[in-house]
C-alpha cells in the first residue's frame, strides 16, 4: 500500500496540525482478516457517541528512550487538545497507541506481545516509533495503522480513521514536527525537548538510524522559544533528548556548546528550573569538552553526562563500527571529572558483541573498574535483523549471559555514595517515589535523593541533609525549603551580567549565581566558622566541592541570625538608658514639630476654656 502521505494533492511535507483529512482523499482500505472477519467498530443505535470523533477513549504504552516518551507526550497532547480521553486501563479504552523502540529485543517482544493483547481484545490499533519505522513489513504490522517517527503531529487523523475501520499508513516526511504541538507530559515538571533527530554514525549493531535516519536538528531559536514556553508552564527539569547530543548541529552549520550558551541563558536565575543534557557519544563532544565543560559548570545545569562506551576494548569498538578509542574514552571522562565539581557520569556496555573474547571483555571489566561509575546500563547483545552486527558469527548465548552477569556483580560492589552521610546539599524535587513514601529529589551532580515530605514540595528545592546513603541512592532530610523569587534572567531583564560568576572560574570551587543567598564559597575552615560536628565533611575531594558553598550558606545564615538577635538585644538596651535619662538629643525634625503641635494644641484648649469661663462669669 502507497503511504499516506504520498497521495495528498499538492502536501508540501504533511498536513498542519489537527488537519483532518477526508476519507475520499487518502488511499485507505478497509481492515481485512481472511481467516476470520473483525468488525473493529460495531457500533449500534444506543452507543451513537461513539461514532463521534473526539469522544472516545484512547490507551497510550510506549517503550524505549526518554524521546519516544517525548513523541508519546506530543501525540498525547494532540489527542487530547481534539477532544479524546487518555486512560491507563486498556480494557476501558477504545483504541490503542503503541509507541515502540526497536534498539533491543526485549522491547520489540514486548511490543509483539501487546499487539497480539490488542487483537485478541478486538480493538482498533495504532503502531507508532521505530520499529514500523525501521521494519515497515513486519509480519506483526499486517493490518495495523502506522504513525512514523516524523508524523506525530498528524496522530489525530490517523487516529480517527483507524476507529472508522480503516488502515492508515503514514511514514514518509521531509520535514521535522514542531516543537510547539499541544503536549500532555508524563511528568508535568519535566520537559523531554528533543534537540535533533537521527545521527551521523553507523553502529554496526544499532537499527535505529533505519528508523530515525540521518541527523536532523532543529534550529537555536525553535528550541529556545520551546524553553521559554515550558519554563513559563512552570517545569522545573529540562531533558535535552537525542540519538545523540554531542552531533547537535553538524547539519545546519552550528554545535552543541552554542546551544548550549543560549538555553542556558534563558533559565531563571533562582535556579527553578535546571537542565539535564542528553546521551552524548565521545567522538562529537571531543572537539568541545572545555565548552561542555564550562555548561555543565552553570548553577542550572545538572553535573551529569551519559557518555556510552559500549566496550573497552578498541578490536571491539572497531567491529562495532563506534569511530572512537577507549583512550579517547578516557579522555573525555577524565577532562570532565577534573573541570567540573561533581562530575556524575554514566555509561553503557555491550556484552557478547560477534567477536568478542575473554581478553576483550577483561579489557572491559578493567575500565569499568577504573572508574567505578555510579550508573552502568549492561546490555547482552542482540542481532537487530538487517543491521551488518546480524551477520558476525555470534558468541555463544551461555557465555554472554556468564559476562552479563560477572560485570554485573562487578559494578554492583561499588559504594559510589560513601562519604555523602552528613552533608548538606541542595536538591530538585520532582517526582513520587514508587513506595509512594518518599519524594524523589536530585543533587546539582544528579544523585538521587529520597526524602519524606508532603507532596505539596513537588516542584520545589530544597535545602536537605544526607542521613545515609544506598547502593542507587541516597535518603536526605528537608532542612530548608528555598524561596524561589521567579526571577527572569538578568539578559531578560536587561541587567548586567558583570557579576554572576563565570562557570568554573571561581577558585573556591563553587559556581555562585550573584541572585542567590550569599554562600561562603571558601568553607568553614577559611573564614573561621565553626562547623557542628555533626556536619563536619571532607572538603578536599574534588566531590565534595559543591557541598562548601551549601554548608557555608547555612553557617553563614545561623551567624547573621545570631548577630542580629545582638543587635537588636543592644539597641533595646540603648534606649532604654536613653530613655531612663530624659535625654531628647536623639530626636528627630518630625518628633520636635510634632510635639511642638501638641503644646500649642495644649495651650489653646486652655486659653478657651478659660475665655468661655469668663464669660459665664460676666453674664
């Protein structure tokens, strides 16, 4: 069957948002079982709501990477914005939406699995993401309607024709979707902004450039306009999304660091809303470490990068195709970690790659060593069918499963949190725990904090102390929650940024917004503070630089406090003496004339009163 999008008259790259297209001018076809005939939409005289477009109920489940969830938000927002009802149940929906990813196997089953749920419960059926994308003649896609990556913003129309009974099939597009569809966020205080679509690299293993294809960014200004509008609905967490982030603008002549400077630019300067960058592969954030570094300084910027590395051995790079060294590796984790204070950095591994033997993995096992990072996503290597990696004679599935399961244990035993206990930190909080006890926060590196609080501090930050720590994340206690003063920018504002500090630059370690409360940026040792020995922390790790500025702040604020109690202790006892003496040196202009009207009043009352009794005495 043609595509959709191939047979408007006159499309120049799809239909505006919310057109809705007449059935007479798309090639559709109604839906066919030649076993066993499926009347999708049965509708009957007491159900005749149903047959109205925007009324009915649709299931949304999507798979995969954090920008299949930003597609499956924009779809949602469409969806709702025309009039239909979003639900968790399946069973009390109308029709369901698949959003897919196509990166493993696991996620493909589980979309196979679902679909065939979705038949069996005859319901109308939308297959959107990667996988249709990619894999457009699945046996599993047979009679199911389709949304390509790039067509999110026409999910209405499909929608609609689907629960009419037909099959929709839209793929083709030439152009990326806006960045400002009506959107309904899974998590209403994080925006997932997608900076670019596809890549520039061709992993030997990896099937979504097939689906994603070649990069393709969207413009400065289009993502800035985007993180003004957000930031004005009130999200407090910006997720930069992307195949891969570090490629960011290689086709419209511009790089990541220059968008970078400019989102940055737009954040409020009381640090309420922060931004996370994206997954980001070594060989295009080489060229830009001081730049990215110097970002990932910023009081709004999370310390954290995800930067995969997928093995450590470089004959298994080199068969993956990844255009990179484990040196060059290296370098990028070890120029982050000593130029920004912090540095949380993640990473991903791929084990039992076509080749791949024991001393390679053991090269493997080393590096992750080495580094002992807080987050290691470990996969075991699937053949994605049409990629060069399906071809390569495989290493045996019980020795890939033995090499999970070994690094596995290995990055279990890392205690990344140790020594966090006692300090103070400042954390954004965004969300529910799944024990729905906890508030889920996170630290300027991007540690995860759990802390009990009301759930009005949902979108809030705070000020918390760490009373014990995890192997995934650490428990805190509010000491304080932070006033945010919903300020603008300075260049916003048209205020001289003279004074903010420059990222980075400051020889104390700490990176301090001239907005926020005055922090002792030197530590308690440096100025002469005396620290409670229940806060007293190690200050000389390159981790532990960010907690100088907090722990200063609150020191510094109980000493203020305190002084000014003095003060106003000595200034009542001033006056008091004062007082005592009768002394009216101190007075002002305004006391003198005041109480020179009130003598003159005085006198006044006396001089009539003493008028009127002569008077009466006369009579």
């Amino acid at each position: 069957m043609e595509d959709i999008e191939d047979l408007l008259v006159g499309s120049n790259g799809g239909a505006p948002p919310g057109f809705r297209l007449p059935v007479t001018s798309v090639g559709l076809k109604p839906k066919k079982n030649k076993s066993k005939p499926v009347v999708l939409n049965d509708f009957d005289n007491n159900n005749l709501s149903s047959k109205i477009p925007g009324t009915q109920t649709i299931y949304i489940k999507t798979f995969g990477c954090s920008h299949n969830q930003s597609d499956s938000e924009y779809m949602a927002g469409q969806l709702s914005t025309f009039g239909y009802s979003l639900s968790d149940n399946p069973e009390e929906a109308d029709l369901w939406l698949i959003n897919t990813c196509t990166v493993k196997s696991p996620s493909q089953s589980a979309m196979d699995t679902l679909i065939s749920k979705c038949k069996i419960a005859r319901k109308p059926l939308v297959v959107a993401g990667c996988v249709p994308q990619g894999s457009r003649d699945l046996k599993e896609l047979e009679g199911v309607s389709i949304v390509g990556v790039q067509q999110i913003d026409r999910v209405v129309e499909v929608v609609e024709e689907t629960l009419k009974g037909h099959e929709v099939r839209l793929l083709n597009r030439r152009t990326l979707p806006a960045l400002d569809l009506p959107k309904v966020r899974k998590n209403k205080f994080v925006e997932i902004l997608p900076i670019n679509v596809g890549c520039l690299g061709a992993c030997t293993y990896c099937k979504t450039k097939h689906a994603r294809g070649h990069l393709g960014s969207y413009t400065i200004d289009s993502l800035v306009g985007r993180v003004r509008t957000v930031i004005a609905d009130g999200v407090k967490e910006i997720w930069l999304s992307s195949e891969d982030t570090g490629a960011y603008g290689r086709d419209i002549g511009v790089n990541l660091p220059t968008l970078l400077n400019a989102i940055v630019a737009e954040l409020p300067s009381d640090k309420s809303t922060m931004l996370r960058i994206g997954m980001t592969n070594p060989p295009y954030i080489l060229e830009h470490l001081k730049e990215i570094a110097d970002v990932l300084c910023h009081p709004c910027v999370y310390s954290f990068l995800h930067v995969p590395v997928q093995s450590g051995s470089d004959r298994v790079l080199s068969a993956m195709n990844r255009e990179y060294s484990v040196g060059e590796f290296r370098t990028v984790v070890d120029t982050l970690t000593e130029l920004v204070p912090g540095m949380q950095i993640a990473t991903d591994i791929i084990c039992g790659f076509p080749g791949e033997t024991d001393e390679d993995f053991a090269e493997t096992v080393n590096l992750i060593k080495d580094y002992k990072f807080p987050q290691v996503h470990i996969s075991q290597f699937y053949p994605r069918p049409g990629t060069p990696a399906a071809r390569m004679k495989k290493v045996p599935s019980t020795v890939v499963k033995k090499r999970s399961r070994e690094l596995t244990s290995v990055f279990e035993a890392f205690t990344p949190y140790n020594g966090m206990e006692g300090r103070v930190e400042r954390i954004w909080i965004t969300e529910i725990a799944t024990d729905r006890v906890h508030l889920v926060g996170h630290t300027k590196g991007y540690v995860q904090v759990l802390v009990v609080a009301p759930e009005s501090m949902l979108g809030t930050s705070a000020m918390v102390r760490i009373t014990s720590v995890g192997r995934w994340s650490v428990f805190g206690e509010v000491l304080e929650t932070i006033q945010l003063t919903h300020n603008h920018t300075a260049q916003s504002k048209g205020m001289s940024t003279e004074n903010e500090c420059s990222p980075c630059t400051n020889t104390c370690g700490g990176c301090v917004s001239s907005e926020e409360p005055e922090y002792c940026a030197c530590g308690p040792e440096s100025c002469g503070q005396t620290t409670p020995e229940e806060n007293v922390v190690s200050l000389n790790r390159p981790e532990d630089r960010n907690s100088r500025n907090l722990i200063g702040w609150l020191l510094r604020k109980r000493k203020n406090h305190v002084q000014k109690k003095e003060i106003e202790n000595a200034s009542k006892s001033t006056n008091k003496q004062e007082l005592t003496k009768g002394s009216v040196d101190r007075w002002g202009i305004v006391d003198r004339v005041l109480l020179g009207g009130v003598l003159m009043s005085f006198l006044t009352i006396i001089a009539l009163l003493v008028h009127l009794g002569f008077r009466t005495a006369t009579n």
